[in-house]
C-alpha cells in the first residue's frame, strides 16, 4: 500500500536543462532554447533568436532564487511569508499552484517525488 504525498513534503529543484540568469533589477531570467525544424528555420529565414527568455515577476524569482533542492515547499512559503507577509496570501493556495506551473514548464524537479511505475518505465 502506498502512502499519500503531501506536496508540501515535495523538495524541488532546478532543471540544469533551463539555465538561469538575474537581469538588473534583480528578476530571475529562464533561459529556454529554440528547438526543433521550425525554430532551425526561423532562425535562419527570419532572425528568430536562439534563445527565449522568461523572465520571472518579483515574487516568482524570491520563490526561484529559495528552491536549492534542500528546501520543502513548506519551508519556501515561510520564506515567502516571512518576505511579503499578508501580500502572499492566500500563501499555499498560491504557490502550490506556481511550483507546479514550474515543475510543468520542467523548469524544475522534485528531489524526493515518489515514483509511479509508470513514471520509471518512461525513463
């Protein structure tokens, strides 16, 4: 029987795939690289950039700049909490929502998700 995860139990990480950069008024830049066919093309035919940057608002990079792949989630909503005070509430219904955007985008990982069978057949 498996126990239920609390994703507040999850220790995230960033990707190495998706370097990372703080521009000059201290936001966090995502580094994403233009792939495939298309990109290749328009690169080449229309001057698209190689790479794309996502830059993060002021809350989203102080979470960013906490996730270390030590810290819980838990531990980074004190962070944010202890940062922004009532400006981050609803604190957990907020940022849960945001790792996950970010563990979607594959931005980041989770240090210590329990594995489905399903997830390690992918592997």
């Amino acid at each position: 029987m498996r126990s239920k995860e609390n994703f507040l139990d999850y220790i995230p990480r960033h990707n190495i795939l998706f370097p990372f950069q703080e521009n000059e008024e201290g936001l966090v830049e995502v580094q994403i690289e233009n792939k495939g066919v298309w990109n290749r093309i328009l690169q080449h035919f229309a001057n698209k950039p190689r790479y794309t940057y996502i830059t993060l608002e002021g809350m989203g990079s102080f979470i960013w700049k906490n996730i270390d792949g030590v810290r819980t989630v838990y531990e980074i909503g004190q962070m944010v909490k202890d940062e922004y005070g009532k400006d981050a509430e609803p604190l957990y219904e907020r940022l849960c929502p945001y790792i996950q955007k970010l563990h979607q985008m594959r931005f980041i990982v989770y240090e210590n998700k329990m594995k489905k069978k399903s997830d390690i057949l992918k592997a």
